[in-house]
C-alpha cells in the first residue's frame, strides 16, 4: 500500500509528519510522490492562517475528482485543521479519516479501521483544555521516533513541549494544541541519543513558547538551559537549536548564558515581537511592551555578542493606525533582526480577537504596510549578510539546491550556519548531511554565496 503526505504549516507539523511516516513504514506501507500514484492520501494541515484552511480545502477538492474514478482511495486530514473543525470535515466527500494532532498515534489504526469496515472515522480531543487521554501514547510514539525519514540529511526535530497556555488573542494554537505541557528530560534525552546513533548531527528543540520550558522531577526543576546542557554532552550531536522563544523574563538569562558557554549551542534566536505598538500588543494580549521587548534583545546581545536573531510580526491587526504601524517600523530598525517572518492579519475562528475586534484594517492598507516592513527588514538584512562577505563560516549542507548551476561539474549546495544563514556553494553532493567551510564572495539580503574551502 502506497501513502501520499503532505504537509502545510510550522515546523510542529513537519515533526508530526515525520514521525507519522516513520510510523507507516514500521507498519510496510511504501511513499507515494503523488496523490494520483497512492493508495492512501493524508494532508497535514495548519490553522494558524486562513490561507493555509483554503489550500487544504482546494487540495480536497482536487482529491473529490480523483474518488469519483478511484472510490477506495482514502483520505485522511490530520493536525491542527482536523482538530479546530473535527466532523464538519466530512463536508468535503473526499474525507474518511480526520485526525487531531494528540492522536496522530493511532493513524495506522484509524486507515486499516476504515479500509476493513468502509466508514468514515474521527480521532480528535474532546476537551482541549485538558490533558489528551492520547497524550501516554503520543509519547511512546514520539520517543520511539528514529529519525530515518528526516527531510535534511543529519537533522532533525525534538519536541520539547506541547500546546501552549498564553492565548494570544489572535492565535489559534491554543484551540488546536491544547495545554502547555513539557517532556520529561528524560525523554527528551533518550530520543536524541537514538536520532544521534541515527547520524542525527542537528536537532532543533521545538515548543511553541519553547524558553519556557519547565519539568519539575522531585526537589528539582529543569528549564531550557538544563536541557541543553544535557543535550550538549551526548556523543554525535553537534548543534542544538531551539523555536520559537516568547519574549518574557524567566530563565532568559540562564538560557543567553548556555548559548554562551556551550559551544553545541547555535547563537540564534527566534523571538517572534508581533508589532511594535503597545496599543496593538495590548490588544494582542502580548503581556509586554515593546520597550520590554527591546531589553530582552539587548541582554541576548549582551551576553552572546555574535548572536543571530529573527523576529515575527503582523500587520493591519485590528485598530492599527498608521502611528501603531510606524513604531512597528521603528522597532524593526532598533532591534536590526537578521530576517522577520511578516504577516497579514486573518482573523482565526474561535479567538477573543475573532469574538471582540473588527477586523477593520483595509486589505490594500495591510498590503501596503506588509510591502513597506518586508522592505525595510530587506535593507538590515542587506547590511547584515554583508558584513559576512570574506569572511569563512561553517556549515551543515542540506544538499543540491533547486538551481541546476554547476562549476566544474559541481552541483550547487545550499547549507545554514550556526546563525541559521542560508549559505550557497558548488561542492560534491556527498557533502549532504556534513559540515563544511565556505568562504563568503557575495551575499544578498537572504543568502551568503561562497566558495567550498
């Protein structure tokens, strides 16, 4: 039997398919590079962007057309989607399986259950706000996760966390992850060692507020910064990452400091700042100001001088006024972020910006305000990747780029730094998976361009 995955959405989600697949190879299905060539199709989806619910929906659609000639196809919905709508999902005939992420476990359960019995089947969470009855068997599944099918040669993703208890006002992950709730060290250590004998050089811990990472055992209560101390002494790991960090007060400074001291740790930070506006982080139920904001990206640079750090906003949030947006734009030019991920706003369903706030904001303004933040983090980034050039930095190569251009029968690589620059170079390709210096000749705002040294 032949499986077609496709995922939408955060790194959260392609943990979830990674393990979801290694878990369907364990049971002798085989991957499909299409939804025509499968026997089953699953569509790991995002609700964090209305965008994102419309491409699944169009991509249901596509597979109605392919049942009506092939009707013991099956189809499967599974992560945040699935939770947030559960049985509405029927709607769209295609779908037979619709799968909450606490249940992504029971997925090769749930295919063979409705290949025997033909019948639509719904595995999803109840009570979101509660600990997920799943939750015993999720871990198992988790830890039990090998790392053979990662997307990147020599990396791969540990959850460190699950769910998340802020409920910013705009934010669905609440809704469809449920509790903030932390792995056990213990657990956490036992999945790396088996990725690191695995050939796992890289992993990236991942929470949604991943520094506020805290697992009480006895008298003692680790955080993030005693977890990557741990992680930092096991055999083959070489560098550690960790997204996305909320901006707050508690444990930042051991966790700046662990950056600092343990050479594993990759000095980048994601700390997503969403506007730079107190009336609108206020609105956004942030629970800082962006002076607040602005002091915590000094203590990173304090401590971790050469730090790299990224940062998160939405624009045309509810009431935002053209004063709100400039000192969105003032912030971006003091905290000179090595890139922002920008988005506009869409309201989500279920959130208290959704139930309480006009979506008011013209879709030309957010637009326009959109277009002018993207340009002016395109000239910090310009002025920070140029400060690269000449310089020799060390990477881990993911493999051939999409571009065909070759130099002496060399392929084009594409590898990231400890900063998480991406980095271009001609070089065999079995460098994939391995570490490798580049001398930086060129940059553009998003990419170093080098030579192999």
């Amino acid at each position: 039997m032949k499986v077609f995955l496709q995922t939408f959405g955060c790194q959260m989600n392609k943990l979830d398919s990674a393990i979801v697949e290694s878990s369907l190879r364990d049971a002798g299905y085989q991957f499909a590079n299409n939804a025509k060539d499968a026997d089953v199709v699953l569509i790991n989806t995002c609700s964090v962007r209305d965008h994102a619910e419309q491409r699944v929906m169009s991509h249901l659609g596509n597979l109605k057309h392919i049942k009506e000639t092939r009707p013991d196809l099956v189809v499967g919905v599974i992560g945040c989607m699935a939770q947030r709508l559960g049985s509405e999902l029927f709607k769209q005939s295609a779908v037979d399986i619709v799968c909450g992420p606490a249940q992504i476990a029971e997925i090769p359960r749930l295919i063979a259950e409705v290949m025997q019995e033909k019948k639509k089947t719904v595995a999803v969470t109840e009570k979101i706000r509660q600990i997920s009855p799943d939750a015993q068997s999720l871990e198992r599944f988790e830890t039990e996760y090998s790392g053979d099918d990662t997307d990147i040669p020599a990396q791969a993703y540990v959850r460190a966390m699950h769910g998340c208890d802020k409920f910013c006002s705009y934010c669905v992950v609440p809704y469809v992850r449920g509790l903030e709730t932390s792995r056990s060290p213990e657990a956490i250590i036992e999945q790396t060692k088996r990725l690191a004998q695995n050939g796992i050089k890289q992993i990236t811990l991942l929470g949604q507020r991943i520094n506020a990472y805290e697992y009480k055992a006895g008298d003692k209560t680790y955080c993030l910064a005693d977890l990557l101390e741990m992680i930092s002494e096991i055999d083959g790991i070489e560098w550690i990452k960790f997204v996305t960090s909320y901006p707050s007060q508690k444990y930042y400074k051991e966790i700046m400091q662990a950056m600092a001291e343990l050479p594993k740790v990759c000095r980048y930070l994601h700390i997503p700042a969403q506007s730079g506006s107190d009336q609108i982080l206020k609105a956004m139920n942030r629970g800082y100001t962006s002076a607040e904001y602005l002091e915590l990206l000094d203590i990173a640079r304090q401590i971790v001088p050469d730090i790299a750090i990224a940062g998160d906003f939405i624009v045309g949030f509810p009431g935002e006024t053209d004063d709100d947006f400039s000192q969105t734009v003032d912030l971006v030019k003091k905290a000179r972020y090595k890139n922002s991920f920008i988005f506009k706003y869409s309201p989500r369903p279920g959130t208290i910006a959704d139930k309480r706030l006009e979506d008011n904001v013209p879709q030309e303004i957010k637009e326009r305000r959109n277009h002018e933040l993207l340009k002016v983090q395109e000239e910090i980034s310009r002025a920070l990747a140029a400060e690269v050039t000449g310089r020799t930095v060390k990477v881990l190569v993911e493999g051939p780029s999409k571009k065909s251009h070759q130099v002496d029968n060399l392929p084009q690589l594409i590898g990231r730094t400890s900063g998480d620059w991406i980095a271009v170079f001609n070089g065999p390709e079995n460098l994939a998976g391995r570490f490798a210096n580049v001398k930086i000749t060129r940059t553009t705002p998003l990419t170093l361009f080098g030579e192999l040294v």
